[in-house]
C-alpha cells in the first residue's frame, strides 16, 4: 500500500517532450491572440488598456508553462497549487468582464498545456464569437473621457470648449 501510494504521488508517465512543449505553447499563444483581439473589439469602457491585453496574452502562455511542468504529477500539482494560493492579486478588477477575460486565458493555458486542443480551440472560437457579438450589442459609443492636465486656468479653458463644441448635449448632468 506504501509503494502504491509513492507510485501515484512520484509517477511520471507524462513527461513532456521540448516538441510537445513548443507545440503547446504555439498553439496558446495563437488562442492568446485570438483573446486579445476580441478584448478590444468588444471593450466598451471608458480607458481601454494594452497592457491588460497583452497579460491577457501573458497569462496563457505562463499557464500553459505550468501545465507543461505539472504534467499528471500529483505531488507537483498539490505542491504548486499550495504556492499560488499564497499570492495576492491586489490589482482591482475595474469591469466584471475583466475577470471572465482572464479566466479565459487561463482556461485556454490549462487546455494548451494539457494538450486538450479540440476543446480549447473550439471553445475559444465560441467565446470570441459571442463576446464580439455581445460587445457590438451591449457598445454604448456615447461614453467620453478627457484628461485635462495643466493649471485650473486651463481646465476651465476646456470646459468651455467642451461647452461650446457640444451644446446640443446636457453635459452639466456629466461633469
């Protein structure tokens, strides 16, 4: 019973040769990129971000990293599992879409790094699909942002500017 349970927690079966790896990684970072793209095809908000995009992308690749080290080891899955859980992310997601993009990326890293590529690659051609489509449906195009650096003379300066350019629109209500 003592050999069964070393077996299980020290087997290798599946080690994963530098193709594999290579492979894995290839096809993650091609699904990454299909992530990023619908990201910014469908982002509706007010500051859109390239650098949250490309950690999009980041986040696959480094998931399916992990992947290709853990392989089916039981002992390594239980051992990393115990040292990311003490990481704190205390970025603040600023959109609830935000957070269902990373799970992607690293559904899409899990997947990948697991070599499930039927299920990541068309899932992730389903994802994208309806994240488009929701992104055109749900766009409001009436949401603005101006940043206004300078001293108080020249923010007044823009306001009026602002006031003149668009005074077909209620803008009091929005400042």
């Amino acid at each position: 019973m003592k050999e069964l349970l070393y077996n299980m927690l020290h087997d290798s079966s599946s080690i994963v040769t530098p193709v594999d790896a290579l492979q894995n990684m290839v096809i993650a970072l091609i699904l990454g990129a299909i992530v990023c793209i619908s990201y910014k095809i469908s982002y509706s908000g007010v500051a859109y971000s390239r650098k949250f995009n490309t950690s999009l992308m980041m986040l696959s690749l480094i998931t399916t990293m992990i992947m290709n080290i853990l392989g089916t080891s039981l002992a390594l899955s239980l051992g990393m599992v115990g040292a990311l859980s003490i990481i704190r992310f205390r970025t603040a997601i600023k959109d609830p879409r935000d957070a269902t993009y990373i799970f992607w990326a690293i559904s899409i890293g899990m997947g990948a790094g697991s070599s499930n590529y039927y299920i990541v690659v068309i899932g992730t051609i389903f994802v994208a699909a309806i994240s488009i489509l929701a992104g055109f449906s749900f766009k409001n195009d009436n949401t603005y942002l101006v940043i206004v650096r300078g001293t108080s003379e020249s923010t007044e300066a823009v306001r009026a500017a602002l006031f003149s350019a668009y005074r077909h629109v209620n803008l009091e209500q929005k400042l």
